[in-house]
C-alpha cells in the first residue's frame, strides 16, 4: 500500500509491475470512443495535466495484456471480495481502534468484553454502543482538522517550487505530470506543525487534542473517505481526465477498483494528493502528535515513544524526498483511484499505520541507553540502505545502464516485451549491486526499520506489531505475485535474471 517503494524487481520502466487485475474492462472504455468522448478526454487530458503519449516512441511501455475472468474467480474477485473489504474494512479500522484504546492493545481483553454480553444481539448492540455510536457520521472537530489539512496540502502543493517530471507512459499514451516538491512540502509542513502547536499552546489549546479524539478523526475520515470514493466514481464515469478510463460493468468492482487512472480534480492529480500529501503526511504528524501526548502523560519524554517518533519520522522524510520514483511504482502506474487505493490512502494508512504510536503514547516503557542506541542505529542503517538501494535505481535509470555499480560496470539484462499496440520495447534488469543480491532486497531493510520502530511496545500484546505483521504478509504476496507476472511477462529474460538473482527476498532462505 500507500506508503512503500512498491517496485519488487529493479526494471528501469517501471511499467513492469503492471499485474492482472487491470484486464478487459478496457473494452468499456472502446464504447466511450464510440460516443464521441475520447476527443473531449484527449483534451482534458492536455488541459488538466497530462502529456499525452500517442504518436512518438515511448521509452517505457506499458503492458495490459490481461486474461478474463469467468465463473467462479469472477464471482469472487470481481464481486464477492470487493464488497467484502468495501463493508468490512471501515468496521475494521474502529474495532482496531477500540482494541488499541480502550483495551490496551490486547485482543483477549476485547473478545472478553463482547462475549460477557451474553446474547448475540447483546454483543452486536454493545460494540455498536462502545464503537459507533455518536461517531458513526463523525465530529465537527475532526471536520474541521481534516479540511483544514486537505487545504493545507492543496494550498502547499500548488505553491511551494518544484522541478516539473513526468510519470511513466499508460495504456492509453497519456503521461501524468508533476511537481517534485514533495521534501520541501514535508519539511514546510512539518515545521509548520510544531508552529502551531508552540501557538496553541500559549493560547491555552493542545494539538495533542486530536490524539485524544483520534476516535472521532478515524469516524470522520471513514464517512469521508467513502463519500470521496463515490464522487470518484461518479466523475470517472462523467467528466474523466484522460482516456485511461472506464468500467466493467459492475458497479460494486467499479467503486472498489475506481473509474480512472489518474483523476484530476482543480488540476490537482487526486493520487498525489490522497496518497502522499494526505495520508503519508498525515501519518508523521499523528505519530508526532502522539509522542506529544506521551510526553504529556508521563510529563517527561519516554525514550520508547522517541525511538519510534525518530525511526518514523526520518523515514517517512526519505519518501518524501524520493517522491518522484514514488509516482512510478504500482500503487500509482496500475491501481486506480477507487475504494481500494483512496480510501486505504485517506483512512487505513493514518489509522491502522499509526496505531503503534497511539500505544507507545499511552504505555511507553523507559528502554534504557542500550537498547535505545541499539533500535536506533538498525533503524536509520535500516533507512540508509533502503535509500542507497532507490540510489542505485536512479543511477542506472538515468544513465541507461553506462555507470558503476559497487565499483565495477554495472551488469544488466536488456529483456524485450511487447504492449497492446504490438510495439516492442526492452527494460534493463540490473543483476548487480544490490539488486544481485536478491530480486527484493529492498524489502529487507524495510521491514528491519518496521521491527525497530515496534519493539519499544515490546511483547505484552500484539497490537503494537499491527503494521509490521500487515506489511511482512503484503510484501511476501507481492513479491511471488510479481514473479508471476514478470515470468509470463519476460520469458527467456527472467529466467536468465532468475538465474543470475536467485533469491526473492532474502538470499539462502527466500
């Protein structure tokens, strides 16, 4: 999700990661060109901050070769599934919530709480009462908060300078535009909050308010976030900013998966904003206004919460700084903006990702100079790899191969693929440094960096590894997801790659 460089093998277009899921409910948008649409979205796509692609040679493409789903795998991925997360999800992030606030952080406590209420209505009507009620459409408080950072992110984004860059070429020859500003946006944004909350402060108010009522915050993003989604839907449907657009026919999937690549609303790109300048955000200033509130609770600073705060907070400076290569992984080349990526931007990521630091704010334990040093140095190493790992993608990228890697020339695979339009084209699959090492090394430090900033809780509950625990299932299912693809994809190539690479993720075990 939202949060993590998404590339699982080093190929220089980037386009690679496209997957399966994105299949024929492209015909659907033949009909839109068969209406008399596609020049108005040709246009838009102009207009609203699209280059579109068509006519010359790309340097990437994309692929969207897809296979159909039938039967029973259609019922199920297409239907049952996505109205599965669209209902349980949102009841997921307030259950987690209340299992992290009110229970301390321990299943067993919660599961007794329902249980003793005896009859199934009792329960039902009990974690109704605990959990929604009063909430279930939100506060004005958390309104408030909410709007005013969404402005503050529009307005920052709009504002601040940045070097303007392209995305990777889609389906459909359109290439989204940008601004790399996103550091300078964190660094501005982050110095802005410590602003306010020196401000308030002198004026008898707390940021650490919204910790305290991080409840009626996740309430509100939930209401929220659904109702964006849907007008989401509704505009792909109706005004779309570019050709990369459509549906399958099915309402339920269509508001799941989302109507368009890459919307564009007051000529901001939706998924910029949901994804990095809401929710990416969004997530360092909670964590931060959580340990706040832990220094506030234990009038003196716990080195437990500093070492997550830390950890986090530098991390999430390194995405920001690589933003750019960001806007090139699969959350963005592949997955729409729909349920599944907006609302899991808008809502999962400031909820479930933060939950860790609403614990340490609430139970933080001293650590002791040792361990505090120790977390400390694995982490930020953690950190440097990962970024060093980006470097070396960046280096080869823009010199298309001719650099030095650890010293010596830089060992590439040039594997050819062909997209729809029967054009081929070639991407380098780098098989040293690094990426020789194994297909997914970057996921080692990152998920090393997930450990150190959870162990300051340490073992008395699970709740406080939520985020380690999602984030080792997704990233083992997306790398033999991606080996799949890129083996169907590449052929002969990535065997030969496999053969140089053999390890997925962590060499002589995966």
């Amino acid at each position: 999700m939202a949060g993590h460089d998404a590339t699982t093998t080093f190929i220089l277009s980037e386009l690679d990661q496209m997957e399966t899921r994105q299949r024929a409910r492209n015909g659907q948008e033949s009909n839109d060109a068969a209406s008399g649409r596609v020049g108005k979205k040709k246009a838009a796509a102009h207009a609203d901050g699209h280059v579109n692609g068509k006519g010359r040679e790309a340097s990437v493409g994309v692929e969207t070769t897809q296979p159909q789903r039938s039967g029973l795998n259609k019922l199920l991925s297409e239907g049952l599934m996505p109205l599965f997360l669209i209902l349980s999800c949102p009841v997921s992030i307030m259950l987690l919530w209340y299992l992290n606030d009110k229970c301390g952080g321990s299943v067993l406590e919660m599961v007794h709480r329902v249980a003793s209420q005896g009859s199934v209505a009792n329960m039902v009507d009990f974690v109704y009462q605990q959990i929604w009620a009063g909430r279930w459409y939100g506060t004005a408080f958390a309104a408030q908060v909410i709007l005013g950072f969404a402005a503050w992110g529009m307005l920052l984004t709009r504002l601040l300078p940045g070097k303007p860059f392209n995305g990777p070429i889609t389906p459909k020859g359109n290439v989204p535009r940008y601004y790399d500003n996103g550091f300078l946006y964190f660094v501005v944004s982050t110095l802005a909050f410590f602003v306010l909350a020196y401000t308030l402060h002198h004026l008898g108010y707390r940021v650490t308010l919204v910790a305290e009522r991080f409840d009626e915050l996740l309430a509100t993003l939930n209401v929220a976030s659904l109702a964006f989604c849907l007008a989401l839907y509704v505009k792909g449907r109706c005004w779309p900013s570019s050709t990369d657009c459509g549906t399958s026919g099915n309402p339920v999937f269509d508001y799941y998966w989302g109507t368009e690549l890459y919307p564009r609303l007051l000529g901001f790109d939706v998924k910029q904003l949901t994804n990095c300048r809401f929710g990416m955000m969004g997530w360092a200033l909670l964590t931060i206004t959580f340990f706040l509130r832990s220094v506030e609770l234990n009038g003196a600073v716990v080195d437990a919460a500093l070492v997550h705060c830390i950890l986090l907070v530098c991390y999430l400076a390194k995405f920001f700084w690589w933003e750019s290569g960001y806007m090139r992984t699969i959350d963005i080349m592949l997955d729409r903006a729909g349920f599944y990526l907006c609302w899991g931007c808008l809502c999962w990521v400031p909820g479930l990702y933060s939950f860790p630091a609403q614990y340490l704010s609430l139970h933080a334990r001293p650590l002791g100079p040792v361990c505090t040093a120790a977390l400390l140095a694995l982490g930020l190493a953690s950190i440097l790899v990962n970024f060093l790992v980006d470097e070396q993608k960046r280096i080869v990228r823009e010199t298309n191969g001719r650099c030095n890697i650890w010293g010596k020339p830089a060992k590439l695979i040039r594997a050819e693929y062909a997209t729809e339009d029967g054009r081929k084209h070639q991407s380098l699959l780098l098989v040293s440094g690094w990426w020789g090492v194994a297909r997914h090394v970057h996921y080692v430090p990152e998920l090393l960096l997930a450990l150190c900033w959870s162990l300051p809780a340490g073992f008395q509950h699970v709740m406080p590894y939520s985020y380690f625990i999602f984030l080792t299932v997704l990233l083992v299912h997306r790398a033999h997801r991606d080996d799949l693809k890129c083996r169907a994809k590449y052929g002969k190539f990535w065997e030969e790659y496999c053969r140089h690479v053999p390890y997925k993720i962590v060499p002589y075990l995966y």
